[in-house]
C-alpha cells in the first residue's frame, strides 16, 4: 500500500533510540535518565505502521520496560488526519529487550497482540519545513485508556509531541478513583533527544 506523505513522516519522527540526558542531568530530582526505542515493526502492513516501544533507566538497561505497540493509520477526520491506537503484549516477557535486540521482533504476529480500544490518539501536524513536521497527538474527548495487569486495572493518560529530533512524552499514570497522575509526566513532558534514526 502507498502510504501518505505525513503517515510516513510520522513513522520517520517516532522510530529511533531516543534519551532524555539533558534533562535528567538539569533536574535530577524530577526527571530519570531514560532510554526510548521505537522499531519500526512488519504488523498491520495493509492499512498502517507499526512501532514497537520500550524503554529502561539507563542505569538498568538490561531491564526494560513498559513494552507496548503503535498503530500508525490514516483517520477519516480531514481535521485529525492521523491516528495512534495502542496494543499491549499478551506475554511482556517473550520481547523484554528488544528495543536493543530488534531480531526478538521477526516472531511478533498480530496473535500476540491485545488491542486497547480507549488507548487511542488524534495525531495534528504543523508543517514546519519542506519534508519537516511537527506532530502532536492527544487522546480525543471522553476516552479512557485502561488495561489488566497481573489481575489489577491500569489507567493512562498518553499523548506526545514528535519532530525529527526531539520526542516530548505526556503519559502518565492515573489514580482511578482520585482522577490525580501518580507517575510518568507530573511536572510536564519527559524531553528526549534522537540519538540513533531507525
């Protein structure tokens, strides 16, 4: 399939290996020194693109988490031309590690893969330059992005803002029953530099 030119663009931002160095260093006591991979992954091919995401303390990289998937497609919305929708691994455990080691992908199917019909983002664009975009993707009214794990509910709160170089990430744990963020972005986006394009 022929994908449109800011799908593509899109996918060109998000994939990579991404850190926050500058800003764990100028704020130590908000702000972890992160590690972010986005791989680009062959699911879905049809309709969209595919991203796997994972991320780990620098200081524990052989101990990555919050393993998750992408959905790049096209929306039907002129004014939200682009979407976000995210699927948890069934098993975190059979990919923990390959945002370093991408060969762990080639056995990624869509059987693996549990949609999360709340976790979904409007993605907007601010062209910026010939070939140059900004992309910022919120979660549309009303919805909610909730998940099991290990028996207990999950809820997030997602939404980033993507150029070529530079990943800003909004997620943030909620607190079900006070509304209130417990982890992730408190005190704004976690700001990460690309250091490596996939």
């Amino acid at each position: 399939m022929t994908f449109p030119a800011q799908l593509l663009a899109l996918a060109h931002n998000l994939c990579g290996e991404f850190d926050n160095r500058e800003q764990a260093i100028a704020e130590p006591p908000w702000y972890v020194h992160l590690c972010l991979w986005h791989r680009p992954v062959a699911l879905f091919q049809e309709d969209s693109l595919t991203i796997f995401a994972e991320q780990a303390n620098v200081v524990n990289l052989e101990q990555p988490y919050r393993q998750r998937i992408m959905r790049l497609f096209q929306g039907s919305d002129p004014d939200v031309p682009l979407k976000v929708q995210y699927y948890m691994l069934k098993d975190q455990s059979a990919l923990i590690g390959a945002g370093r080691n991408p060969a762990l992908l080639n056995t990624l199917t869509p059987g693996h893969l549990e949609l999360l019909p709340g976790c979904v983002l409007n993605v907007t664009q601010q062209f910026l330059a010939p070939n140059s975009y900004k992309f910022a993707a919120t979660p549309p009214p009303d919805t909610r992005c909730c998940f099991t794990v290990s028996g207990n509910i999950v809820q997030v709160s997602l939404g980033f803002e993507v150029t070529q170089d530079k990943f800003l990430s909004y997620d943030k744990g909620i607190d079900s029953t006070t509304g209130k963020a417990t982890w992730g972005a408190i005190l704004g986006s976690y700001c990460y530099t690309k250091r490596e394009q996939y």
